[in-house]
RNA sequence: GGCGGUGUAGCUCAGUUGGUUAGAGCAUGCGACUCAUAUUCGCAGUGUCCGGGGUUCGAAUCCCUGCACCGCCA
C-alpha cells in the first residue's frame, strides 16, 4: 500500500578543501538510501547535498595555488559531484555556498534578523594567532605549546571557535597559539552576533518535548548537557581584513558572513525561502538532517536557534551517525590511511560496498574500516547467501519447470511458513527504515534468506522433481521460494539498486520493474525467468589479494611502503640542492633504451644530466622546458656518461610529469 | 576538572520492568544434503557477565566502591 507524503532529506554540504573520504561517503549513502526508500513507499522525496564553499581554508588553499578562489572552490565542488556519481547517489538538487540563490537567503536572512533586533554588533577583545587567523580562549591558552589536535571533521569545515575570550588573568608573557606555537595578540574587534543565547530555554524544551527530535537519544542527552551551561550569542561575522572570501553582511560592507552561520542556511535556501514560496511551504520543514556526531552542537544548537528566530518551522529530526576508523585508527592525512571510496566500489562492487557500510555497523555508532571485513562481509553475506539463494532457486526452476516460474497457488499450504516469515521480516524491515536503523534493516533481510534457505531445505524439492501427484506441492515451493526473493529483492532496493534490477530481471520480471510492495503474491507466475550468473560473486584468496592491493596502493603509482614511516628532518631536506633549470638539449643515451642525456642551464652553469625518461617522452618534447633539478648528488657515470645533478620527474601510468614552477622561473633558483 | 557512557564467548555486539541451563552473527570442530557461487542445513562447544562489597529467596541487571576505556564540555 502506498502511503502518501513528502520526505526532506539532507547530508552536510561538506567543505569544498576536504578530501573526500568514508565518512562524506557514509553520510551520503545513508541518505540515499533514505531517500530511495522514501520514494519507493510513494512519497515526494527532495533529497539534497552540496558543498560549502566560504571561509579561510578555501581561500588559502587558491591562494598557495595561486588560482582564484572562484575557480578553486568550482573544481573541488566539482570532485564532490563526480564521487556521488561513483557512488549512486540520487540526489534531487545540489547546493553550493557561492550559488545565486542561496547568497540572497543568506543575505535576506541576515536582514531580517537585524531589522527584528535578533543581531548586535559589538566590540571583543581576544588572544588572536595571527598566521592561523583565529581566537583563542584564556582556556585554550592555558596547556600553551601542547599541540591541541582538531579533527579535519567531514561537516562544514572552518573549525573557528565561535567564542571570543573575555581577558583577564593571563599575563602577557610567553603567550602562544596551542595550534602553532607562535606567539598570540591581544587584539580587539569589532563584530555582529546573533543573540543566540536568550533561546537556551527554549530549546531545551523544544528537545524534551520532541522525542526523536535529536537521535541517537545519548546525542540528545550530550546536547541537553551543553545547554545545562549559559548559551553564548553567537559571532556571525568576520571583518574582510582578516578575511574577505564570504558573503558580505547586508548591514556592514565590512564585514563577511561566519562560515556556519552561511553554511547552515543552505537547508532552506534550496527548498526556495524567500524565492519559492510554495515550493519552501511543501518541502519545509526538513524532515530529517543527516549528519556526523561532530556537527551535532552546530546542528542542534545554532541551526535550530537561528531558525526560531526567523521564525520557521523546526526540522523534524537530527539523526547524528557514528565515524569510520581505519583498521582501528582514526582516519587521518598524516597516517596516510584515508581510503579512496571510489576505488573500493570500483574493487569489489558499488552496490557490496554500499551494503557493507550500511550493514556493518548499527547506525549512530562507531565503526570500523578493514578491508578483511568488507570482504569477509560481502562473502557471508552477499555471495554465500543471498547469492547462491539467488541461483540454486533459479536453477530449480529451470530444471524442474523449464525455466517458467509457476503460477500462485492460492491457499497453497506449504508455502505458509515462508511467507509469514517473510510477511513478519517485511514489517519489522519498514519499522527500522523508519527509525534510521539501516543496519538493522539490512539484519531483516538477510535473516530472510536464512529462512529461505531453511524452507527450501526442509520442504527439499529435488526430491519431489519428476515424481507423480508431488507437481502441485513442487509448484508451490518454487512460486515461494520465488516470490520471497523477489520481497528480498524488494528490500534490496534503496541498498544496492543495481542488484536489485539484475535480481529482478534474472526473475524475469519486467525491465524497470520497482519490486513491487512488502506483500506477499505480487506476482503471479507463469513467466520465464532469466538467469546471468552469479549476482555476487565471491572474493576468493587470489582475488582478495587483488582487491586489496589495488585498495591500498594509491592509484597509478608504485607502493610507497617505506617512505610513509620514514620522516625526515627539515634539515635532513636542507641539505637537498634543488634548483629551477631549463632544458637546453636532448639526446638518446646510445645502446640505453631509458636513458636520455640532458644538458641543462641551472644559471650559474651548465649541466649534464642523465634521466631514465627515454620511454616515456622524446628528446624534442623537453627542448627548452623549465624544471626542477637537484645539483647537489655525487656525479655517476650511467652507461659511461656522466650524469651531474637529477632531474624531477613523476610517472603516472607511463605518462611522464615534470616537476616544475608555477610560472615561468629564471634558472637558477633555488628551491626551499 | 565537571557531566554522561561503556566494560558480556577468540572477534563484533544483543540482553527488555531483577526470575530457571546468559544469547546472536563471524571465526572454530564434527555430521548431513547435493538444487546451489567449495555453497547450504544440523549439532557442538567455550564465558570469574571488569575487580571488590552490599540489597534480595534470587543480580549481567539495582546500590556503593575501585580499575580501564570512550564521548561531550571545560
């Protein structure tokens, strides 16, 4: 039975610097999965992610690069996009920060606020780093030197305290910046806030009397924790001085709007506030946000207190999930463990990767990334189970019935046990899918096939096979063991959409076809069923080695086993010469398939070097290319020539990259 | 430092308001089947329920205390 309704689902919009990773992944499938589900229950689904494009980080990162900021943040959004494509993600629309509309929202916003009396400008005082461009509070500045770790956390980014410390006790000696070490200013400033703060009561009621409002209920009680404390009002703004790259406050040209406070807003400004005004009344108010535990206060906290004070409806639920480690690591750029999503669902299949992180794990807490446990899990599973449910019930009905399902039996008895197994797995299924328990979800499903197998082993069909007045009960056993594939199928849907299709199509249902609803005898029978193979093939040991490698070797380049552990020092690179040189001429190395013989100009003099890039480009390519050489090594003799310096250079797949400048460099520089 | 949480089989965890022999999946061992992707089914285990004390006829469960780990806040 379809129920009518509308379902608003959003992820982060996640910062345009960070490298995709699990956890973006994570976040984002689980919402897809939402939504599929959703629109196959027949409700109007708007599903929507972006990207968070304002702030320092971006800034700087464009500026290291030397592009401007515009096209910076564009090619990462960019990434963003393309990894949802990998990944199957049905997403109805895609914010951006720097699009059109959700400027003018954020700026309307901000009007409205200020002209209600909802924000005041006033004047803080504060440590200030300045290379980091922050605050610091008197608390943080305390353990002073030790260096205070801040998650590169997947939601909106800029981990700018929104606090100003108030100064008083710490004298001025010896300062420093927890995150850098370098000495802090006392600085003053002026700024905008809003006056978050007179709706802490509010709030808590709001959370006490809306069960299922924040979720998992220990997220609940934590933020029910943070608002036991006086509720600060909350810095919206940042003085262009200091940084320039955000949406200008509509009140005060100098100032920009604080990365959160536009980030936020992104959840209305798609739906159409301000613009669409039927469009916003259908989809608003969300009815769930999907985000990581470490936005929670963000989410719970200034998300639902800014939207009071506009005067919108509240969101129905925050569902804050767990976070990914890595073989029991937390995941970081500096350990080197961040997995590539995209090569893992190219390594073992979109739809089992997507299963497995939805399996895996019960929805809301941690878990943990191994790739013996992805592929042990789509083993167990997928292969062994569902899959060969799959074929051994297809290869019955092609022997026994000539590949033609046979028809319903109506009050067919020995079909009773499967189908109120399945009739019970159906309801305890739709009941988690609407809590979020996707894990749980999943648990139904393959509890299912567990019971398929048991019914098809008991009820034993190859022995009924050929013999007379045993037809009846044979056709039976093989419409059920069909029909609960096809529920299974039928929950398979929002998981693995793809597998789904094929399972459907191998049933020989008809293309496109949606799976039907959790009832039991939807189809009727008397069709040809279509077999390709295994749906999910298993990962043997050969084939697991495959898997692995190609997970963990980043992608067209050799391992780099060592070279993750062994650090060197600064002045271990010091003593590394490189400089910018121009390639003045080319030759083959005679008798060396590899070798090319360079002469060099580093400047001060001329050079000859021997490369080993003679397969991968010619000679004439590099005339008059500006490089990278390092002028310091021992000269060698290479085939009786000597080689006086080495040049830069990458591979990728065969393809040679010479290291270079940004821009055109005299030789002769050298490079620190 | 404040608040909260967790500690159960080799591993990951479930254990509802205290109630009989403490469960599931994975991994392990044995047996069976042959429709199936060396798949599936059945059986078998193993536990100081973190330590100590208490309440009770009875505690994994409630109370006190110690230890370990985690989260939020500072």
């Amino acid at each position: 039975m379809k129920k009518a309704g509308k379902f608003y689902v959003t992820t982060p919009i996640y910062y345009v610097n960070d490298v995709p990773h699990l956890g973006h992944v994570y976040t984002t499938v689980a919402a897809d999965v939402l939504a599929r589900y959703h629109r196959l229950e027949g409700r109007e689904v708007f599903f929507l992610t972006g990207t968070d494009e304002h702030g320092q980080k971006a800034d700087q990162a464009a500026a290291r690069l030397s592009v401007p900021v515009e096209e910076h943040v564009e090619a990462h959004s960019a990434v963003f996009k393309n990894l949802w494509k990998d990944m199957g993600i049905s997403n109805d629309d895609f914010i951006r920060t720097t699009d059109k509309r959700h400027k003018k929202v954020v700026r309307q916003a901000l009007q409205t606020l200020y002209d209600k009396g909802e924000i005041y400008s006033d004047v803080y005082e504060g440590w200030y780093c300045v290379p980091d461009e922050r605050f610091w509070t008197e608390k943080d500045l305390k353990g002073c030197g030790s260096g205070s770790s801040f998650g590169d956390g997947y939601g909106f980014g800029e981990a700018n305290g929104a606090g100003f410390g108030d100064g008083s006790g710490l004298g001025y000696k010896e300062i420093c910046c927890p995150d850098c070490g370098r000495p802090v200013q006392r600085i003053k400033e002026k700024n905008y806030f809003f006056k978050m703060g007179k709706y802490r009561d509010w709030l808590i009621d709001h959370i006490k009397n809306h069960d299922g409002f924040i979720l998992p209920v220990s997220r609940r009680n934590e933020v029910l924790g943070f608002l036991e404390k006086k509720l600060e009002d909350l810095c919206i703004s940042r003085p262009k001085t200091r940084m320039s790259w955000g949406i200008e406050l509509p009140f005060d040209s100098g100032y920009v709007t604080y990365v959160w406070f536009d980030a936020l807003l992104n959840y209305v400004s798609a739906p159409g506030l301000y613009a669409q005004d039927s469009r916003f009344d259908k989809w608003w108010p969300a009815d769930l946000h999907l985000i990581g535990k470490d936005i929670l206060t963000t989410h719970s906290v200034y998300w639902i207190t800014m939207l009071k004070a506009l005067e919108l409806p509240i969101p129905k639920r925050i569902f804050a999930h767990g976070w990914w480690t890595i073989d029991g690591k937390k995941m970081s750029k500096s350990l080197g463990n961040v997995v590539n999503p995209s090569k893992i669902a190219e390594a073992v299949g979109l739809d089992q990767f997507r299963y497995f992180l939805m399996r895996e794990v019960p929805f809301g807490l941690d878990g943990n990334f191994s790739i013996n446990s992805l592929i042990n899990r789509i083993n167990v599973d997928l292969a062994n189970n569902l899959g060969n449910l799959i074929s051994r019930t297809l290869t019955m009905i092609k022997k026994y019935r000539g590949s033609v399902v046979p028809r319903k039996i109506t009050g067919g008895t020995n079909v009773e046990n499967i189908k109120t197994a399945a009739m019970n797995a159906c309801e305890r299924y739709s009941s988690h899918m609407g809590n979020a328990a996707l894990s749980k979800a999943l648990d139904e499903m393959i509890m299912l096939c567990d019971e398929l197998n048991r019914f098809i082993v008991k009820s034993r069909p190859w022995t009924l096979a050929g013999k007379k007045g045993e037809e009846e009960k044979l056709d039976d056993i093989l419409y059920g063991s069909a029909e609960t594939l096809r529920v299974i199928g039928r929950m398979m849907v929002p998981f693995m959409p793809n597998s789904a299709q094929s399972l459907f199509k191998q049933l020989g249902l008809r293309a496109g076809y949606d799976g039907g609803t959790l009832e039991w005898g939807c189809v009727e029978g008397g069709h040809e069923i279509a077999p390709e193979g295994a749906l999910f093939p298993r990962i043997d040991e050969k084939k697991a080695d495959e898997v692995k490698d190609s997970i963990t070797r980043p992608r067209g380049r050799e391992p780099e086993k060592k070279s993750l552990e062994q650090k060197i020092s600064i002045d271990d690179f010091k003593k590394v010469k490189i400089v910018t040189a121009t390639i003045i001429s080319a030759q083959p190395v005679p008798k060396s398939k590899k070798l090319l013989k360079l002469q060099v100009d580093i400047g001060y003099e001329k050079r000859q070097v021997v490369a080993g890039i003679a397969e991968r480009c010619s000679p004439e390519e590099l005339m008059g290319r500006r490089v990278l050489v390092v002028t310091n090594l021992k000269p060698v003799k290479i085939m009786g020539v000597e080689s006086n310096g080495m040049l830069l250079a990458a591979s990728d797949k065969g393809k040679l990259i010479l290291a270079g400048t940004s821009e055109d460099a005299e030789p002769g520089l050298r490079i620190t």
